[in-house]
C-alpha cells in the first residue's frame, strides 16, 4: 500500500464494494454507456443519481435494482 502525504495507509476500494460511483465507474461496473447512464440520470425520478452539487454520482445498488428490472421485462 502507498502512503499519502499524511503518512496514513490508503487502498483502493473496488468498483463492487463502493456505495456511489462515478459515471465512468458506473459504466464500467453496469456495461452501459456514458452517454446512456448521463441521459437515464438526467430524469427528474431518477432513483439511482445523487448530485453533490453539479457532480452525478450513481448509486451502485439502485442502479443494480433498475438494470434487474429492466432485463426481467
């Protein structure tokens, strides 16, 4: 493990383990597009989009619970 600046120990928490994930993170994590996920994302009742201010971020189980609906239909 590296060390950061303040001499503490840092890992990299995977994709699978994370709460909220980036769009890139979450495209690489679901296999849908960027593009796709930001226009899905930008619906008022979207249930699986937390903005930080203007930062999207994807909530990882919402969104697993949406793609298992949407491929059950």
């Amino acid at each position: 493990m590296r060390q950061q600046d303040g001499g503490t120990k840092s890992r990299q928490v995977p994709i699978w383990e994370k709460s909220n994930l980036t769009l890139e993170e979450a495209a690489a994590y679901s296999g849908i597009g960027i593009n796709k996920l930001r226009s899905l994302s930008d619906s008022e009742h979207c249930q699986f989009v937390l903005w930080v201010g203007s930062k999207r971020l994807i909530k990882r189980r919402k969104l697993d619970e949406y793609t298992e609906r949407m491929y059950s239909l």
